[in-house]
C-alpha cells in the first residue's frame, strides 16, 4: 500500500495532509483507538477538528482512497 499512498500524497500535496504511523508505536496504537480501528493497514481521512469523515481497515484499492479523498476533501 505504500506505494499507493506515496503517490497519492505527492497528487495532494498542497491540499491533502497524509500520515503515516507504526501500528507498533503507542501512539500510533492510542489514534487506532481514537477513530475506533481495529486492525491494520488503515486509513483515517479527518477533518481539520479530528472528526472521523471516513476509514477503512485492510488493503484499499487505489481508486478507492482516490473516491474517498475527493469526497471528503474541500476543493478549491
């Protein structure tokens, strides 16, 4: 997934801030908990106040992160 998601991030670069943390740290275990994810790879997009807009836990095709992104990003 992470050539996927590297790709992305240089499409969005500008508009779409991308993440990405080590299921094995506890801080990346404290967000799985925070957005109630349970299991690995996942996928968070949140809104500037943290809100959960979408996720999704397991592997995701690319056009779908691509749908999410643009369902749930402002476009300018």
């Amino acid at each position: 997934m992470e050539p996927i998601v590297n790709g992305l991030s240089k499409e969005y670069a500008g508009r779409v801030v991308f993440e990405s943390r080590n299921a094995d740290e506890e801080a990346a275990r404290r967000s799985a908990d925070a957005y109630g994810l349970r299991g690995h790879p996942a996928y968070v997009i949140a809104a500037p106040s943290g809100a959960r807009l979408w996720s999704r836990v397991g592997l995701v095709e690319e056009d779908v992160l691509r749908t999410a992104i643009e369902e749930h990003t402002v476009h300018e």
